[in-house]
C-alpha cells in the first residue's frame, strides 16, 4: 500500500513539474525566433571576446549596421544584461545594441566559473575592461563613438568613462542612476527603515538601524544583506524582480538550468567589487561633461531614488542635458518598461548621434 501512495504521489507531483518545464521549451523557443535577424544589412553576434586577459561574452546585435550604436554597462555588480534579449528586441530595430558579461557577471561567469575571471572582482579592473571593451566595439563597427547606456551599478563606472573619455561615446544615457556620496544622502536608506517598519520586521530594522546610514562603513554582508531589504521591501521592485528579471532568465533561450544556477553564484562571486566602490563620491568626481547627459529613471526607484538622481543631473553640466522619469516602474525601469525606454531614446538620443561606419568584416 505504502508503495501505491509513493508512486501516486510521485505520478501527480510530476505531472506539474512536466507541464512547467513543457511551457518553458515552447517560450524559449518562441524566443529565439524572436530573435532571429534575417536583415541582410543587419548584424548577429554572440562570441567571447578576449578582453582583459580572459575570454569574456559580448554580444552585438541590430537590424541595420548603420544604426547607432548602443553599448550597455549592466548592474549588479554581477547582474548581466544577457538575460533580457527578448524584452528588448524592438530596441535592435533602430541601433545596434551591444551587450558584455563582465567578468564575474553572467555568461563569462558560466563559461569557467570563479577560476576563469582571473581574481577577484575589482572597480579599477572592471574600468580597464570596459575601455577595452568600448574600443573592440569601435573597432569591431567601424565607427567613432558609442551611446553609453550604464544602469545601477554599471552607472558608477559609466560616470568616470563619459567623464575621462568623451572622444569614445557620443552621449551618455544613466538609467536606475546610483550617485554615491559617501553616506551624506540616506533618503534610500531611510525610506528602507520606514517600509521594514510598517511591515512589522523589527528584526530587519534593529540590523538596519546597527549598520549606520553610510555604505562605505558596511562590511561585504551588510552591502549585501542592505541591498537585498531594500528591494524585496518594495512590492514594486520585487514585483520586477520576479517577473522581469527571473521571468526573462527562466525563459531566455541563452540560459539553461546550469547558466541559470551560475548566474546567482556570479553576484555572489562579484561581491568583492563593493569593497572598493562603497566610499565612492560621484559629486567629488566631477559634474562637467564634454558630451550629451541624460538619465531616464523609474518614478519610484527605491534603491537609486530618482529625486536624488535629479539633483545630480540639474549639477550636470553637458552640451546637451535630458531628465524623463518613466512612470510606473522602480528599479529596473528600462527592462520593466522597454517600450517607454525606447521612446525616450528615440525622441532625446537618436537625433543626436549618427553613425557611418564601414560594411563590419566577416
């Protein structure tokens, strides 16, 4: 009998499991037919590139070469952009999008694993990979400038790179814009308190409330203890988290199950980077920039308040300056709301930059 009961209940808890993964073969299938490009002035690749001394995933993908060209500096540290093709597909229509797994961070995490990034993770090692990056694509395009789009953490580098390198990019666009200033503005962290509060975690905030206000006092496990009770104390942004984020991994046709599990051990693995990035001061870095600035931000970004991005942006000067808010979206607005992300580009950034580059060799 007890042997009936085992292989029934086995039978019907596999039947779900069965129909999940079923649902999750068709999706990513119709994801790569998505992703599909067929133009025969368009452009498709996804390599690992050797950059730094270790083969690292870049991916360089557009409709038409004559499109500028956009060059992502994703977040985390360690959470890669590779993940979200599909929900930005429509992005490869009017540029040329470019995508790298930095070291530590998704598909050139996956491909080694810890041994094969070379040591840990470092601000000034991730600066130098991205100049190297920047010019591989140049290169690679046969074209003068880029776009730069960095977001979240990926804002920190991208600062100092439009900032010490306007003769590589033709404009700088910030998204989920982190400005640190060495602990001088706790709104986050006390907006943070106040959510943990109204939730009756009195725990989490006693932990909160022990940490002090300044990141650059932190320990690795309090950053990361911190940046985990900020987010998941947002419906919003967990709401992203959830269905955006591990919606668009579990079905992107890039990630199997093992890329999958890689991902997370890299953000573990690229914790080391905030050691040297949390006594960070964007203001001490300078608010002068030789090229065109604009941040679009999520209305109700809860980790890179957007009332703080605006103050930097209003120091900013530019050439050119743009502010949008994109409503209905905290953190991680430009893949919550592709399509709005999108518009903004095409409406502040497209007209500005133009590309004329060479038919790419083979």
């Amino acid at each position: 009998m007890i042997g009936v009961i085992l292989t029934a209940t086995t039978a019907a808890l596999a039947a779900p499991v069965a129909a999940l993964f079923g649902h999750r073969a068709v999706r990513r299938s119709a994801n790569a037919a998505l992703m599909r490009i067929d133009s025969p002035t368009g452009i498709d690749e996804q390599r690992f590139v050797r950059i730094g001394g270790i083969e690292q995933w870049i991916s360089i993908r557009g409709e038409d070469r004559a499109n500028p060209v956009l060059l992502e500096i994703h977040g985390g540290p360690g959470a890669a952009s590779s993940p979200y093709g599909a929900r930005t597909r429509e992005w490869e229509r009017h540029f040329t999008l470019v995508r790298w797994d930095m070291r530590g961070a998704g598909l050139t995490f996956a491909r080694g694993g810890a041994a094969a990034q070379g040591g840990p993770v470092t601000f000034d090692r991730l600066y130098e990979d991205a100049l190297e990056v920047t010019r591989y694509v140049l290169d690679r395009m046969r074209v003068d400038r880029v776009v730069l789009v960095p977001s979240s953490f990926g804002t920190v580098l991208g600062l100092r790179l439009a900032r010490n390198h306007p003769e590589l990019y033709s404009a700088y666009v910030g998204t989920d814009q982190n400005v640190p200033e060495a602990g001088r503005d706790t709104s986050a962290y006390r907006a943070t308190l106040e959510r943990l509060r109204a939730a009756g975690k009195t725990k989490r905030v006693a932990e909160i409330e022990a940490m002090g206000s300044d990141p650059a006092r932190w320990t690795r496990a309090q950053r990361t203890s911190y940046a985990k009770l900020c987010a998941g104390s947002d419906p919003l942004t967990l709401d992203t988290m959830k269905k955006v984020i591990l919606g668009s991994m579990w079905l992107s046709p890039l990630y199997t199950l093992g890329r999958i599990k890689a991902y997370f051990q890299a953000q573990a693995f690229s914790e080391t980077v905030t050691d040297g990035a949390a006594g960070f001061d964007g203001w001490a870095d300078g608010t002068r920039f030789e090229i065109p600035f604009f941040v679009f931000q999520g209305a109700l970004d809860v980790i890179t308040p957007a009332a703080r991005a605006k103050a930097y942006f209003d120091a900013v000067e530019a050439p050119v300056k743009g502010f949008e808010l994109i409503e209905d979206a905290s953190h991680f607005a430009w893949i919550r709301r592709p399509d709005r992300f999108l518009e903004l580009l095409l409406t502040h950034v497209r007209p500005l930059v133009t590309t004329t580059p060479t038919p790419a060799v083979p």
